[in-house]
C-alpha cells in the first residue's frame, strides 16, 4: 500500500516570489497567549496595511494592555477576552468529542481562537484575512500584501517559514541528527480569502493542516514571502511530544496520500496499520541516530526522553481510531458550514462591530480609538501572473 511519511509536502503548492502579487486585507487576526510586547509585529503590520487588528486574548495576554499598546502606534484594533466567551459560542463537533473520550485530549485554545476569527470575518462581510501568531517575526511586512493579493487565485496562502522550523518534536530530531525535513505552511501566518471562511480548524495538533487540507487537495494553495518563527526548545517537556503524536500522525498520514496523488478515502484501517508502523521505525531510528550523534550528553538525554514519550504515545495510536477521526472530522465539514450558514441567516448588517453582536461577545471587546465606529476599508487587487 505504500503508506509511508514524506520529508516533504512543497509540491502540494503553488509557489510565488512576492513581488508578482500586490493586495490589501481587511483585518489581521492573532490568537494572543503572551503579553502585549509579542503584538508589536502585528500592531505595525496592521498600522501599515490598514487593516483592523483582531487580538483574540487568553493565558498570559492582557487586553488593556494590548489596546494600551496599538493606541500608542495608531493602529486600529479590538481586543476580545475569550475566556468569558459564552457556553455554545461555537458548535459542539463530532471530532472534539471524539478526543475528550480518549487519551488525546488537549489543553489548548488555538483552534477556538482561529475558529472565531473566522466567524468575525464571515459575519463582518471581510473579503480577505491574515492569521498572525504572536511567535512570528515577519522579515518584510510587504510580503503580506502579496500573500492578500494571490487571494484572487487561491483560497489560503502563506508564508515560507525560515529560522526556526515550526515541526513537531520527531520532525525538530530527525533534522537536528542530519535528516532531511522540509516545513510546510501553517496557520502562524496564513492569507485566507472569503472562499475559505467556511473551513475550520479542529482541536488537534495540526490543525491548520486540517484547515487547509481541501485546497491543498484540489491544488489551490499557494506560499510566497517569508515568516520567521521565534526560537524555542521543542524538547524541553515531553508532553509536547506526547500531545503532538495524534495530530502529527494523522496529518502526515494524510499528506502522505495526497503526495501521492491518492483519494482521502485510501486511508483505511490497512492504510493507518501500515502507515503507523512507519511512523515508529522512523522514531526508533531518530532515536538511535540521537544516541549515536556528538550532540552534548544532557541535551542528548532530552531530546531521547522527548522522543521516548512520542514513541509511546505513538503505540497507543490504533489503525481505527484514526479512521474514525477522519470521518469524524469529514462530518464536523458539513456541520461547522450549516452552522454558518444558520449565523448569516440570524445577522444583519457589516463591519466587526455587528458581527461581534451577533456572536454574543460585543461586551468582551476593548477597542483602540483610531477603530471606534470604524470598519477595515473594501479591498482591491491586482492580477497574479499566470
């Protein structure tokens, strides 16, 4: 069956250098965790693309403090606290039950926040958005116009991540001991266009992968421009590397398919059996090439430790549950596009401040003064070059 993890996924896009694409965005939308020194990237790309600034704020962020900030710069922001978000504020889905009632379970909220990014977006009548983790340095903000601009062409764009790689701890070991390990687009910083506002991304690792999974699969992704991630220790807890097996495991099982040119509905309970079996070879032999490699000894024993925790978390994986994910996630499709559609039907008007009154969250906003009573401006672009 051929079901094997791929070092690559580039060939499932459109690639672009930056300059053959210009456009604009109407918002710019970062799920906060950190505090407001990480939003200066994003508060002086959204003041120089004027675009309105959405920060979705939980953990260690401060909305006063983050408004405090895009006040000070003169840019146009609102700052949502979601964790007073009402009960209900997004469906109850088919996938998220499916981990709760297993080991899988996450403790994290960056999916919610991307999910009610694009609810805003969808019910502020945006044409056009750019998902910004608060992580990411961008070398040239320019490179976001040109992401908005092949919006035209491709649903969702993003930027080529350079510095440090944004992979999983496996994919972080297998290039730290000398194994070729591409990265690929991801949600840090992704350009979304109205045509994808009704995809969504499931509580798991990857789940941006998921998000952009059916444009990848028709060939209508696109990477131009750069994104540099902040440096960070992937192997300093190995509950990263337990958390992230499921999710890695999945979406690499997936591309692995569409590299091939291959239907999701290959991925049978024969295709996950064999498919995880290469997964843990290719763990095992990260772990050997470790041990064996002149990396210092207690950097050695972390990155083993890491590792060990994937692997075990990895056995515990079956051929069927990821089958049952799949078609769970297939359904959670079709359930999280009626569940727009019934939120359109029950809205009225335009702009971010109507739509936060629909969702039930316009008393958990803070908005900078340069935003009050204002909307991001209609969007133009240009041609992209064939």
């Amino acid at each position: 069956m051929n079901a094997r993890q791929h070092t690559s996924h580039q060939g499932l896009l459109a690639h672009f250098e930056a300059r053959h694409a210009s456009g604009t965005l109407d918002a710019i939308i970062v799920p906060n965790g950190r505090p407001p020194r990480y939003l200066a990237q994003a508060i002086a790309a959204a003041r120089e693309h004027d675009a309105l600034l959405v920060v979705l704020c939980s953990m260690l962020a401060d909305v006063e403090g983050a408004v405090a900030a895009a006040t000070a710069a003169g840019a146009r922001m609102v700052a949502i606290d979601i964790v007073q978000a009402p009960a209900g504020l997004l469906p109850e889905l088919a996938t998220d039950k499916l981990i709760r009632s297993s080991r899988y379970n996450r403790n994290t909220d960056t999916g919610l926040k991307r999910n009610l990014g694009l609810l805003i977006a969808e019910l502020a009548g945006w044409e056009r958005i750019f998902f910004l983790d608060d992580d990411i340095v961008l070398p040239d903000p320019a490179d976001l116009a040109a992401a908005a601009g092949l919006l035209d062409t491709f649903p969702v764009v993003g930027l080529a991540n350079e510095g440090m790689p944004d992979n999983s701890v496996v994919c972080h070991a297998l290039r730290d001991v000398g194994v070729e390990q591409d990265t690929f687009i991801g949600g840090g910083a992704l350009a979304v266009g109205k045509a994808a506002f009704e995809s969504f991304f499931p509580d798991i690792y990857n789940e941006d992968w998921f998000f952009v999974m059916e444009w990848v699969r028709l060939r209508r992704a696109a990477v131009t421009g750069r994104a540099r991630q902040r440096r960070y220790d992937p192997y300093q807890s190995v509950l990263r590397a337990r958390g992230e097996e499921l999710g890695d495991t999945l979406a690499e099982g997936i591309f692995g398919l569409l590299d091939s040119g291959r239907p999701l509905s290959d991925a049978s309970d024969g295709y996950w059996d064999e498919f995880l079996h290469d997964r843990r070879r290719i763990i095992r032999d990260a772990i050997k090439r470790v041990r064996d490699s002149p990396i210092e000894s207690t950097r050695k024993m972390q990155m083993v430790e890491a590792l060990h925790a994937g692997f075990q978390r990895s056995q515990a994986i079956r051929p069927e549950f990821c089958e049952r994910y799949l078609r769970a996630w297939q359904a959670d499709c079709a359930r999280w596009g009626a569940h727009v559609d019934e939120l359109r039907r029950g809205h009225r008007g335009s702009g971010a401040e109507k739509a936060l009154v629909t969702l039930g969250i316009s008393h958990l906003a803070r908005w900078s003064p340069e935003a009050i009573g204002g909307t991001p401006r209609s969007t133009t672009s240009f041609a992209v070059p064939a």
